[in-house]
C-alpha cells in the first residue's frame, strides 16, 4: 500500500522464526520494544496476542457444547444473554484501548511509576462501571430475557443463568481491562496465559457443575453461569497475583492505590470514545443481518456460515494489530515516532502476507470449506460467493484493521471512531440495503457493501496515518 519508513534503530540480528515463536510463548520478559529489530518485536507481541483471542472465543463455544445437552430452552437461554453481555465486552474492550495507550506511553518513556498508576486507576473505572451493571441486570433478568423475545418458557428455564451471569460481570470487564493492560505494558504471554488458565477452569468445571458429580448436584444451566464466572474469576485472580508480583514491567505499590483524578479523566476520556468505536462495528453487524434475514432463513444461514468462517480467518489479524498498537503507544513514550511509523507498515506487510495468502484459500476452496458447516445447497452456494467476495478485499483489511487500531494504540481514539461512523452506517449499511434490495442483488449485495466498506476504510486510514497527527497526541 505504501513503502515502510526506514528505521535505522534496527541494527541487531534477527534470530529464527521458531526461536522466537517459543520465546513468545514463554513470554518475552525484559525485552524493550522500543529497541532492536522491529519484525522480531512484533511477532514477539502478536503470537501470545492471536492465542489470547482465539482462547477468548472457546468460552462460548464450551458452555454451547455442554448446555446443547440440556435442550433448545437451555441454548436459547445462553444464546440471548450472550447477546446482551456484548455491551458488556465492548464496555471491557473500551475501556482496554484507553489502558493500553496510557500504560503503553509510559512504559515506552521509561516511566514504570506511571505505568502503575494508569493501571490501578483502570483497574479502579472497570469495578465503578461493573457494579451498578451487576445491580441493574440481576435485578431485571427476568424482564430483560423478555425484552429479547424469550418466551415463558425460556424465561423460566434461564432467568438464574441471566442473574449469575450479570452478577458476574465484573470478572468479564476486569479479565479484559487487566490483560489489555499487560498488553501495553508488552506482557503479551502474561495476558495470554491469563485466559489459558480461565479457560481450563471452566472446561472443567462446566460438565461437574451443569450435571453434578459426587456430592455435587446437578445445577442445569445456571451451572454453566457459575463455571464460567468463576472460571473468569480465577483468571482475574491470576492477573491480580501477577500485576503484585516484582518481575513485572511495573511494579504495583501501596502508594499507587488511591485515586488519582487526572488519570482517571485520561481514561474516561480515551475509553468512551473507544466504548463508541466498538458499539458502531457491533450495530453495524446487526444492520446487516436485518436485511439479510428479509430473504429468508437460509439466506441468514449462509451469510451466518459465510461470517464465521471470515471471522476465524481474522482471527490473526486482531493479534497483529493489537501488537502493532502496543508499538506504537510505547514508540510514542520512547521519543521514537518514527519506530512506531515503521512498526505499523511493518504489521500491515506481515498481515497482508497471512490474509492475502488465506484469501486465495478461500477463492479456490470455499465450497469445500463451507461444505464442513452445512450441506444445504442453498447456504451452501450463498456462503460460498459471499466468502470469494470478502476475501478480494483482504489485502485492503489487512492493513485497515492494523492502521485503525494503531491510532487507538496513539491514543487518538477519535479518528478510528469518526472513520466507524462513515465507513460502517453512513456508507456500508445504506450500501447494502441499495445492492440487496433497490438493484436486486439480493443478499450477496451485503457481502460486496462489506468489501467495499472495509476497503474504503483502509484506504481512508491510511491517508490521515501518513498525515501523522498521531505522532503529536498527548495523553
């Protein structure tokens, strides 16, 4: 898309791929990001970082494989809180862009005291916001599964799995917040065996709690609620024991354990902004399967089949961008703007290496790939031209989704949201009703307005990175 800066910091050797794949894994303690060869410093972040988010996606999974067993009432039920607790993700996620840029300043200008304190006073914001959630939601569980069209039935048999699941949801936000914390602080394996150990924790506790075992009995679905919350909450309580520890980048103090009103402004400041960002990508996928689902079920079938394979596909990509944030944020602290400059390109190279080579799987082989997930020739041939749609404009995501949240890591949160706003609801979602309804494409309309509008992201972004305001943002 562009030539990458010349960083002329980068002067040592670059050890093997598989030497560094293991040290990323075991986790890269002492090593300064805002120095060395920048390919080794970004793959060193963004293997623990695909891992963290593909263990994070296996919790839905386990409690769909274990509850499906307790009939259709009991997978609706967790199926619809799921849908409701994505306000809480995108809460958690929000307020995780705004940690990370501020830890990842400070510890890229060789300030761990600050470092400490964003963090605590993070940590402080996700409990304030989790309590009168955990209040509301227990409170009105009931109400709120009606609200989503539950029937009686449904209510009755999930109202307890709804309860437990908002009680909890401080385990939710703080499992985020926390490891998008280690993140900036460049502890990308600390946040990735975070979720290794949540996830073992409800693998196993799921099956015990949900059927009963010895003395334990049988719980149902709420069981489900109550293995996942605390399977997160050992997780938080991991995260806890190694925020405490003295190996660390920065090291938590008494000291740092009270409020501190500018950076708690800093925060509230750089998290709403990205809260709004989420919540505008969220509501655009649900606009987009309204009009799909006008064409019936098996066209919302196909599309269905069509996203989760491009989301798995994906999957890489967020862990690329995030490490190409953590870049630029501790770049930024570091004085070294243009180390950040060529982190990002370099990201954007190595992501269109990976989604451009997948791209080309899914031209040739979709109906094959497809034809894992259904067997229906509908769905079957929907999906199948709505995968070698998307797909094209891979090389455009690839270097979209990195540069988008490179300004989050910037901590420039309004650029990425105002490009959401004009990408996604003014331009995609008026896009694709025009292609499906107006011009008679029908449903594949809404995979060609998803190409074009993550594209013309891409190239948008692009443009104001190469301005680089970003450089010159203050936190």
């Amino acid at each position: 898309m562009t030539a990458e800066p010349v960083d002329t910091s980068v002067v040592e050797p670059t050890p093997s791929f598989w030497a560094t794949v293991r040290e990323a894994v075991r986790g890269a303690e002492g090593r300064d990001f805002t120095e060395g060869p920048i390919a080794t410093a970004l793959l060193l972040l963004a293997i623990p970082m695909v891992l963290e988010v593909a263990l994070e996606s296996v919790f839905a999974v386990v409690n769909v494989f274990w509850v499906n067993r307790l009939g259709a009432e009991a997978v609706a039920v967790v199926g619809l809180t799921e849908a409701m607790l994505s306000t809480i993700y995108a809460l958690g996620m929000g307020l995780g862009i705004g940690a990370t840029a501020l830890v990842s300043r400070r510890i890229g200008a060789r300030e761990p005291d600050g470092a400490s304190r964003a963090a605590v006073q993070a940590i402080l914001l996700g409990v304030v916001v989790a309590i009168p959630i955990a209040v509301i939601g227990s409170t009105n569980a009931a109400g709120l599964l009606r609200l989503m069209g539950a029937g009686p039935d449904v209510v009755a048999a999930g109202t307890g799995f709804t309860r437990i699941m908002f009680l909890g949801n401080a385990s939710i936000l703080l499992l985020f917040l926390i490891n998008a914390i280690f993140r900036g602080a460049g502890d990308a394996a600390v946040a990735m065996r975070c979720l290794w150990i949540a996830n073992v924790s409800n693998l196993i506790l799921d099956p015990i709690l949900i059927f009963g075992l010895g003395p334990i009995a049988p719980m149902g679905v709420k069981g489900a609620a109550v293995a996942t919350t605390v399977g997160r909450g050992i997780g938080v309580l991991y995260q806890f024991y190694r925020l405490a520890g003295t190996d660390r980048r920065f090291v938590i103090e008494r000291r740092h354990l009270k409020l501190d009103v500018g950076v708690i402004r800093s925060l509230v400041r750089l998290s709403s902004t990205g809260i709004i960002q989420i919540l505008i990508g969220t509501t655009s996928w649900i606009g987009l399967v309204r009009i799909v689902a006008s064409f019936g079920a098996t066209a919302v079938a196909g599309y269905t089949v069509a996203i989760r394979i491009i989301l798995f596909a994906l999957l890489p990509s967020w862990g690329l961008s995030n490490a190409a944030a953590t870049m630029v944020g501790q770049s930024l602290g570091a004085g070294k703007p243009q180390r950040g400059e060529a982190a990002v390109w370099r990201a954007g190279f190595l992501n269109l290496c990976f989604l451009g080579g997948f791209g080309v799987l899914l031209l040739l082989l979709a109906p094959w790939i497809v034809g894992i997930f259904s067997h229906d020739a509908g769905v079957v041939s929907l999906a199948t031209a709505g995968l070698r749609v998307v797909s094209l404009g891979f090389p455009f995501y690839a270097y979209g989704m990195v540069l988008s949240q490179s300004f989050n890591g910037a901590g420039d949160t309004r650029t990425p949201t105002w490009l959401n706003v004009i990408c996604f609801w003014l331009w995609e979602i008026p896009l694709a009703y025009f292609l499906a309804k107006v011009a008679g494409v029908g449903p594949l309309g809404v995979f060609i307005a998803i190409t074009v509008a993550f594209s013309t992201l891409a190239v948008l972004s692009a443009v104001l990175f190469r301005r680089g305001a970003w450089k010159t943002k203050a936190l």
